[in-house]
C-alpha cells in the first residue's frame, strides 16, 4: 500500500517527511518522493526505487529546503514502477499532491481532461486527480477539493499543497486512512501512526469526505461546505512495532482483518459494466476463447488458491485444468501442447520453483499468466500475461490476505472465461460479479461474527496431536489451506482428506476426541459431507463444522459449528476461509509460538 506524510513546522521539513516515510516501509513500497515550499515556490523530488536512493538523489541535486510540504511511498498499482509515475504529482502551474487508494473512474476523468487540453506526463490514476483539482482550482482550495470530490470515485487519501498557499497543506480522504498528527507548534499528515509517533502521540482520525486544513497557527477541519468541524483528539498508546501492526498483536491478525479492503482493491479496478474486465492484464475475451487446457502451478497457499481456481474453471467454463506443485510440475516433463495456458500463482512473485516452472512452460510453447502480489517481482516481470493482486504487502509468513485476493481473481477469470467460452450468458456473468463485488461487505461480517468462536474454539485444538480436514468439491480445496495454515503456524500435524475418500483406510487414524474439522459450505454436497462427518464421529472423533449460517447441522453430528453468512454457494469458499485462518492463528497464539515468524519457514522460498 502507499504511504503518505505531511508536515507543517519549525523542524527541516524534508528531514522530517523522510524519516516518518521510513517507518511505513513495512507497507512496501517501489518508489518515493516528497514536495517542499522552498523559497515560496514548491519543490520536488521523487525517485524510482527505495528511500535510500531518494536521498541520494536529493543529495546530489539538492535537498529541498523549508519547512512544509508532504511525501509518499508507492505501490503501483497504475503504471510500472519509475520515477515519473512516482509521487508526488503536478496538476499543471498550481496543485501537487500525493495519493493513496484507488481512482475508479480515471480513465473517463482524463480523457475529459485531455479534451480541456491537459496534457499528462504519468500512467498512474493519482495524476488525473492532480491535474483534475488544478482544473477545478480557481483560488478557494476547499471549493476546488469539494468539487474535485464530487467528480471521483474510488478510494483516496490525499495530501495536496496549492502553489499560492505557501506553508500551508490540506488533506481528505475517502476509504483510505490518513490522520493529523498534532504537536506543540507543529502537524502532521500521515496514512498510518507509525510514521508520526515518534514525533507525537495526539492526532485526529479523518473521517470520509472531511478536509484538514494545516499550517503554521494550527490545524482545522471542515466539511465539504466548508462548515468547521470540531474534531476528538485521540492519543495512540501504541509504541513503534505495534503501531506498525496498526495495534494488533501480529501482522497475521492485522492481515486477516485486512482481507475486505485487499479484496475490494485487486477486483473493483477490474469490473467494468458488472463484468469483469482483464484488458488491462492483455487478457480478452479472444484470448481466452481459443484455450482448451490450463495448467495452475504454485507452491503452498499458491497452489491451493489454484485448487479453487480448478473447480471454480471446470465447473463454469468448461475447460480442463491440471492443478500442480511447481516442484512436481517442473520435473515430471508436463505434455504441454502449443496454446495451453499456464497459470503461475505467486504472492512474492519470487518463488524458485513457481518461477522455474513458468520458465519451463515458456519454453514449451505455453502461454503463461502471472498472479502475483509484488510489484516488478521476477514472475511478474517474465509472464506473458500479468494480473497483479493488490493486497499490499503481506508480512506475516503465513499467507492469509493474498490468498483471498488469489482466489477472487481466480472467480474473475472463471466468470471471463466461462462467458468467453458462451457457457454463461451475459447477465448470469453480471450477477456473478456481482456476487463477487458484494463479498468484501460480507468478508467484514464473517471476521466479526467468527472471531470470539475460534478463539475459543482454538483452544481445544491446543493439546491435540493429528488433525483432520474434510470437505467435499470446493471445501476439500479449502481444507487443504486449512490444514496448512494450522500445520505452519501451531505445529501440530494435520492432514486436509476428501470427505467421501475418508473410509478407504485414512479413517483408521480416528481416535477418541481427535479434532476433525470439516468444511461444509457446498449445499449441493451437505448431506454426504454429513455421512461423513457421521463416520468420523461415530468413532469418537471431536467435531468441528463450518458451515453457512442457514445449514441444518444438528449437535448429533456436530461438536463445534462455526456458521459464516450464506452466499453464492460457489463463492463460499472466500468467507469460509476466515475461520480456519483464525483457528490457525489462536491455536498457534495459545500455544505460545512465533505466529508471524514460524520456525523453519521463510516468507519467500527463493531456493529450491
Ligand atoms: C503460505 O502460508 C506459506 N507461507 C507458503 O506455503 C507460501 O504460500 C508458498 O511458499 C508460496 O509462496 P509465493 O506465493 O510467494 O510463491
């Protein structure tokens, strides 16, 4: 995710925007900049790369001098990573700013403002608003923001300095945080607490539309009329590292609860008239028509998003498609045909063995396509295709956010393709889409609604030995993630099972009280997922279900239930995923282990 930051007072502004950029590095980030009233006039500097190479360029150009202005890191998430789609970006003679969030609409904002004879330097989305708020600029900054405002969707926090406002800086936002940090006779701006704690503990949370107006007598704030709001001051007891968990206790716990926005930020940028839209990935409707094999290769998590991604693809677009490791993939000579599509699953986008595999296809005539989640990685670079899932970076080693934005653009390229292939109708498309819109809302419900009953739940796992996961179709996929974000983190074995597989000898392993938990989420499959759940009880084992919130499950066949609300039953697995996450992660926290950091594991496996 960006970071922004902003300051106002006695201190060396460019100084001051460096160091509070540095504390959100956590966020990652790919480039940087910062702008500077220096003399009365606005100064700018921006660099592709880290903070390190920002300074140095400012050291060898000149470090802007004063004492306001604001900086930012950036994601990319429109435009490739380099130093003029970096921030902060001008809109014309008298507006620069710096972004973070999503513009929805810019491709209609900038073609408008082409045909008013803008001419635009970037790819990104964050100069259409600069260039738009510079259009709209007539002398009043909060008039300019409210109409700027009412002509952009999306989700943004902005810092913005107007070049005839000298000291001065404003700030809004809409979705994306940001805060005003407040100190004896100086301000701050900031995405996060972290870049500014070291400075100050007091700020005010900017609420949806709400404008912060700072400079060297104070801050303000005010509504989109421009009516004074009086604001609470909070203070954050936070010290570094935990404000950089935004107050969880781990970034796996903080990355569960991210998921929402994750989700809404990697699919709403590609629905486009409730369909889904990939053209900006290369991928259209011709280019998914002619594939009539797919092959999904990944590791981990990765790999079992891909299992998703199989039942989700077969089942509506008809086409087959081979789910392997990348470890097997790429030694077990693959019958790859010319025209085959293989799809390469990466969050870090650096995995040895995902990357040699998608080499291997390449070399073999396959077209490949990029899932990955960190921007400029070596799979993204080298894919024929790319879609980049914006979950932002994901620190904890266990994988939670980027495999709910893996499996939802999985159900986009499901939707596209079974539309490509005539095996849906436009309209079923859309209400699919839909479906898939909605989830973020229904994703922040299941968090909350989950989150007391694992807890509790976990600990009864805390003293077991073997665990079973059992599902049917698309929960036997998600058992499998279960099964390894409980192995990764609590180290307690487990094992994900087919359901209907269990009494073909797997089901002598059942003990008295061993924990089985089974995934239950496919109505069209309950009744036999309840034989089975049954089976298991019957000999003893302690049973735990999730299911939807309306599944007939009685306290005959469950011990545990663990309900998430009721959606499209093929979507599914995106809430039912949240409770086995967060049974991993209180097991793993019960037992006392490094959740973030499990032993013998590695956030990326460059190696083989
Ligand atoms: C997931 O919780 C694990 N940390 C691990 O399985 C991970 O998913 C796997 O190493 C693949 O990593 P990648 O997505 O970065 O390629």
């Amino acid at each position: 995710m960006c970071g922004i930051v902003g300051y106002v007072g006695p201190k060396d502004c460019s100084e001051v925007l460096v160091d509070a950029l540095r504390k959100l590095e956590y966020r990652g980030y790919d480039s940087a900049g910062i702008a500077v009233f220096e003399d009365g006039k606005i100064k700018v500097a921006k660099e592709k790369g880290r903070l390190d190479d920002l300074q140095a360029k400012m050291n060898a150009e000149g470090v802007p001098a004063g004492n306001a202005g604001i900086g930012h890191t950036r994601w990319a998430t429109h435009g490739i990573p380099s130093a003029v789609n970096s921030h902060p970006h001008k809109g014309g003679e008298k507006v620069t700013l710096v972004h973070n969030g999503i513009i929805e609409n810019y491709k209609e904002l900038k073609e408008y403002l082409i045909s008013q004879g803008r001419v635009f330097v970037s790819e990104t989305d964050t100069e259409v608003v600069a260039q738009l708020l510079d259009f709209n600029y007539e002398g009043d900054p909060i008039k300019a923001i409210a109409k700027t405002l009412s002509q952009v969707e999306g989700s943004f926090a902005l810092g913005i300095l107007f070049a005839d406002r000298v000291g001065e800086l404003f700030a809004v936002r809409r979705e994306s945080p940001l805060i005003v940090g407040v100190s004896e006779g100086e301000s701050f701006i900031a995405s996060d607490v972290p870049a500014i704690i070291k400075y100050t503990n007091q700020y005010y949370l900017l609420e949806h539309d709400e404008i912060a107006h700072l400079d060297f007598s104070g801050v303000s704030f005010c509504d989109l009329e421009g009516n004074a709001i009086v604001k609470e001051l909070k203070v954050a007891d936070w010290n570094q590292e935990a404000a950089e968990k935004g107050g969880y206790e781990h970034f796996m716990l903080k990355e569960i609860h991210e998921q929402p926005t994750a989700v809404k930020t990697t699919i709403t940028p590609r629905i486009s008239d409730g369909l889904p839209c990939l053209e900006e990935c290369s991928i259209t409707v011709d280019s998914l028509r002619d594939i009539n094999q797919i092959y999904i290769v990944a590791c981990g998590t990765a790999m079992h998003a891909g299992m998703v991604g199989k039942y989700v693809i077969e089942k509506m677009a008809k086409v087959p498609v081979i789910v392997d490791i990348a470890s097997e993939f790429r030694y077990r000579d693959p019958l790859i045909k010319e025209g085959d599509l293989v799809i390469i699953i990466s969050q870090s986008g650096e995995t040895a063995d995902s990357l040699a595999a998608m080499r291997l296809a390449k070399s073999m005539g396959a077209k490949t396509l990029a899932i990955v989640n960190a921007k400029g990685s070596s799979i993204a670079r080298e894919a024929d295709m790319l879609i980049y899932t914006h979950a932002g970076p994901e620190i904890a080693v266990a994988s939670t956010k980027a495999y709910m934005v893996q499996i939802a653009v999985m159900y986009l390229l499901g939707f596209k393709m079974a539309l490509s292939k005539g095996q849906i109708t436009e309209d079923e498309c859309r209400r699919l889409t839909g479906v898939l819109a909605s989830v973020p809302v229904y994703l922040e419900k299941t968090i909350a609604d989950v989150d007391d009953v694992c807890n509790d739940i976990a600990t009864q796992l805390l003293e077991a030995e073997n665990l079973l996961y059992i599902g049917r179709g698309l929960d036997y996929a998600l058992s499998m993630e279960g099964s390894l974000k409980l192995k990764e983190i609590s180290y307690i074995h487990s094992e994900a099972y087919a359901a209907g597989e269990l009494k073909h000898g797997t089901i002598s392993l059942i003990t008295d009280g061993m924990p089985v938990i089974a995934v239950a989420t496919q109505n069209s499959l309950l009744d036999k997922t309840v034989s089975n759940i049954k089976e298991v009880k019957a000999r003893g084992a302690m049973v735990i279900v999730v299911c939807d919130e309306e599944a007939q499950i009685g306290a005959d066949v469950a011990d545990y239930i663990i309900r998430v609300p009721k959606i499209e039953e093929s979507l599914m697995p995106m809430l039912a995923a949240v409770p086995l996450q967060l049974l991993a992660y209180y097991t793993s926290y019960k037992r006392g282990n490094d959740v973030d950091k499990p032993r013998n594991l590695a956030k990326s496996v460059t190696v083989e």
